[in-house]
C-alpha cells in the first residue's frame, strides 16, 4: 500500500476498517499495558490514525483524540479529576 497513490476517501475507508480492530486489540490487552506488547502497539497505531483525522479534518480529529484521551485515562471531560 505504501507504493500506491491513495485518495483521501480511500484513506477513509480503510481507517475506518482497521481503527476498530485495533482498538479490539488494545481493549483486549490493555489490563498488560506496561511494556511493548499488543496494547502498546494498538495504542500507537491508534495515534497514528488519529494523527491523519487531524490532517483530513481538524475538528473531527481533535473530537476523536479527546474521546480517545478519555478512553486510554479513563477520565471523562465530567470528572473533577480532570
């Protein structure tokens, strides 16, 4: 994939295959989430994806990396903590 010239749709289109499988991953891992092992990867991956929504659009990206903070903190925008 990496030698190909893809769309932005295109793009899209596999983001939005692959994101819920990785998070799959991190989800089934996360409790070992300490050193580099399948959540660490996921979390990665996860940032990278995130990292082109911010290209593609800023406001969705921006909405999907505090969504996801949230998730990875498990701190919601509602907590004092925050």
């Amino acid at each position: 994939m990496a030698d190909k010239n893809i769309t932005i749709d295109e793009l899209a289109a596999f983001m939005q295959r692959e994101l819920p499988k990785t998070y799959d991953v991190f989800e089934q891992n996360r409790a070992e989430d300490s050193d580099y092992n399948a959540a660490s990867w996921a979390r990665g991956r996860i940032d990278a994806f995130l990292q082109l929504m911010q290209i593609i659009d800023k406001d969705r990206g921006a909405m999907l990396r505090a969504e996801w903070e949230r998730v990875v903190t498990g701190k919601g925008f509602m907590t004092e903590d925050d």
